[in-house]
C-alpha cells in the first residue's frame, strides 16, 4: 500500500519537474526622458590661492525610434587670482534605431579652449552606430562617420572633410554605481597629420534617488597644435551631479 502511495505521489508531481523554469523578466526599458546637471567647485588659500569651477548638464529623449542627445560643459580655473583656463563644449546628437543593434545619427559638436589654441571648433557629422555589447553589466556601442570641421587658431584656420571613430562603454558596478569610457578619433583629410583623439571617462556613486558623486578625466589630445600650445589638455572633476528620470 505504501508502495503504490508513492508511486501515485511521483506520478503527480512529475509534470512540475518536468516544467522549464519561468523566464527572466525582460529589462526594463530606458526612461523616455533624462536629464541632469553638474556643479564643481574647488578652493585652495596659503602660500598660493587657486579656484576651479566647472558646470554642466545633459539631456536624453527616446522617443522610439529615435533618440536625442544633448550635453554642454564649462571648466575654468584661476591661479592667484589670474585666469589659467577657460573652456566650453556642446554637442547635439540624433540617432535612429533601425534595428536592436544598429542606428544612424546625424552629431554636431562646438569646442572652444582658448588657453589651447583652439578659438573655435565646429564639427558636423553623421554615421552609423552598432550596439556590440549588450549584456549586464556591460555595453558598448561602436561608432563610424563622416563630417565635415571647422577650426579656428589665433593665426590661421583649418576646413577639411573628416573621419570620425568612437565609442561608449558603460560598466553597471551596482544599480547607483557606473563607469564609463567614450574615447573618440578625429581626422581631417585635409591636414592628416593634425588629427585629434579626445576621452572622456568618469565614475559616478549615487548618494539617494537624485544625487550622485561623480569623479570624471577629460583628456584633449592634438597631434599638431597651434605653435607655443601644448599637445595634451586634461581635467579631473570632482562634482555633485542632480538627475531626474520620466518614464
């Protein structure tokens, strides 16, 4: 009696056995909507006195299947009371999904960095961008274009057709915690020894549902500079980043 007790037992509980296991939720997708502001500010007094500021801000729309891109960044610095660097950067983005992996998008961008010889730059490309990581905690996005640059120094000026590579990789460390790295080429057909290679990479730690700490490096690189200017221009940043989300 036992025997066949368990037997009729087994014989029930084989099909939840032989159930396959629920599936995954899918990820959430991204808020229809972001966008955030930055402020650093730094101090020093004594044998010498230097102050930096920076502020900044960018915005994200989704609506599907396109997306916009806007962002902007100011950075000065004094030292004893004397300016020792200024500048400003913008750009504007739209891209088109046309698949889950690849888009197309149209960019302008606008430097100006005066303390490096650069009085103006102006790009406008467009290309086509493929999502070739997709898979938490990672994503990496590969971009190719072609544009066109404008660049002004204080004692001449570059027109040229231009090549553009980039990318941007996003490390989710935790959910209130990432990395991120977009390194991007420049070259001008025109002048293809004057070609210019910018990073930027930057670790953000939320505080609570609105702040968060962020310590960014952004790295400037010409390969032919204005004569008396320097190669290379770096900025580190320590700043307090306010961000708003709408689904």
């Amino acid at each position: 009696m036992r025997s066949f007790v368990a037997v009729l037992l087994l014989v029930g509980a084989a099909p939840a056995f032989a159930q396959a296991p629920a599936p995954a939720p899918p990820p959430e997708p991204p808020p229809r909507l972001e966008a955030s502001a930055q402020f650093t500010f730094l101090d020093t007094s004594g044998n010498s006195s230097s102050q930096s500021l920076g502020a900044g801000g960018d915005v994200v729309w989704r609506p599907a299947p396109w997306t916009y891109t806007a962002k902007a960044i100011f950075a000065q610095a004094e030292d004893d009371d004397v300016l020792s660097a200024r500048s400003f950067a913008g750009l504007f983005r739209a891209s088109r999904a046309l698949n889950e992996r690849l888009s197309v998008y149209g960019q302008y961008d606008f430097l100006r960095d005066a303390f490096a010889g650069v009085e103006q730059r102006h790009v406008i490309e467009g290309g086509v961008s493929y999502l070739a990581v997709d898979r938490a905690p990672h994503r990496l996005r590969l971009d190719a274009g072609l544009g066109y640059l404008h660049e002004e120094h204080p004692e001449d000026e570059l027109d040229s057709a231009t090549l553009s590579l980039g990318a941007g990789y996003r490390l989710q460390i935790s959910p209130t915690s990432e990395l991120t790295y977009e390194p991007r080429y420049l070259l001008p057909f025109a002048e293809t020894g004057d070609w210019k290679f910018d990073q930027d990479v930057a670790l953000k730690v939320g505080l609570n549902s609105v702040l968060s700490l962020k310590v960014s490096h952004t790295l400037r690189y010409t390969a032919e500079p204005p004569e008396g200017f320097e190669k290379t221009d770096r900025i580190l940043a320590v700043s307090i980043v306010a961000k708003m989300k709408r689904p």
